[in-house]
C-alpha cells in the first residue's frame, strides 16, 4: 500500500485516529515498547516526507531511523517502555497491551478512536478501541507507532549491548539467536533477561545462572 492509502484507512472512520502499536514482544531479553500516535495536523509535505511509511518490518534499519524523527515532530505521540521485572510479574501479553494503554491514554483526544495492531484489545481501556489484524501495513497511525516503538527499542537495546556486550545484543536485539543462546549457556542470565523465555532452554540444559 501507498502513503496515500494508509492515511486514506485512517479517513474512512471519519474520527480522530490514534494508532498503537508494539515492539520486543518475542525477545529474552530487554523490556518491551508500544507508541501511540495520532496525526493531528496532516499536510502535502508531511505525506511526501513519509513516503515510505510501511510496516516497521518492512524497512529496512535505515529507512526507519530516516523518518522516526519526522513522525516524531509532526504528530501526537506516546512511547512507553514497561521493563522486565513487570513483564516477569504479569506476562508478556500483558505488558504490552499495559504499555499500549499508558501510550494511548496519554495522548488521548475527544471522540478520537483508537485503532490497536493485532487481534487482541487493550485490557482496562476506557476509550473507544478497535483491534485491526496486520493494522501496520494498512493504517498509518499504526505504522507511524510501529516505526516509533521498533527504533526505540532497537536504540535501547544497544545501550543495554554496551553494558553486557557478551551477548551481542546491538545484533540480536535480544532474540534468541544461536549466538545469543551460546552466550547465556556460557555466561548465564543478566538482569535484564526474561528468565520466563528461557525456562524450556534450561530445563533441557539442567542449568540456571545468574550473573
């Protein structure tokens, strides 16, 4: 689809859109992030500034860094990160549906009506909400918060690299890559991993280490 069509998505709920998305649902490691956005104010030059408004996971690392700050300047948005201590204690489906909620409510407008990527609802939302399944390559709100979230995280993950570089995280991006397995078989779990992701990894290797 077109820039052009995603906006136009948008237009044909004739309300106030805001777009919500998530990034670092699959990793072991890091927290996870959701951003709001919602394109209050939309121009000519805007659209052609985000021309190659996709999918995250559809452009490339480049391409996203190229217009993360372009979004980021020209409309309302939220990026919320809920870390791994809370993703342990309520699941990793709650916390990004808890994140996305903290991002939504904290830009929400009047009669606006919140589009979520995926097939599931934001839990304890009061807003009007309305789940929209592979909603990153469709709307444009959602791209936008998949582009915002995606290169958060990623910049996030590469602060966390420099303080346990052992697992290459600048790389992987926590993902449980073969490097990265091998790295926590050597040097065990670090505080930012997701002991609950790794929990069949060390039922097999009948080991559990923290450093």
């Amino acid at each position: 689809m077109s820039v052009i069509d995603l906006f136009e998505f948008d237009k044909q709920f004739n309300k106030i859109i805001i777009g919500t998305d998530e990034a670092g649902r699959g990793p072991a490691a890091g927290g996870v992030y959701a951003a709001a956005v919602c394109f209050d104010k939309i121009s000519d030059g805007l659209i052609k500034d985000l021309e190659i408004l996709n999918d995250s996971k559809k452009l490339t690392s480049k391409k996203r860094d190229s217009i993360y700050d372009v979004i980021l300047n020209n409309t309302l948005n939220k990026i919320v990160c809920v870390e791994v201590e809370e993703i342990e204690k309520i699941n990793i489906l709650n916390a990004s549906l808890k994140a996305m909620n903290i991002a939504c409510s904290s830009i929400m407008q009047n009669n606006a009506l919140t589009l979520v990527d995926g097939n599931k609802l934001i839990r304890n939302y009061t807003y009007p909400q309305q789940f929209i399944i592979k909603g990153d390559s469709k709307s444009a709100s959602i791209a936008a918060a998949s582009i915002l979230a995606k290169v958060s995280r990623d910049r996030y993950m590469l602060k966390l690299h420099e303080e346990f570089p052992m697992y290459n995280w600048a790389k992987n991006a926590g993902y449980l890559t073969r490097e990265h397995i091998d790295a926590i078989d050597k040097y065990g779990l670090c505080k930012y991993h997701r002991p609950s992701f790794l929990r069949k990894h060390f039922e097999q290797a009948k080991q559990l280490s923290l450093i």
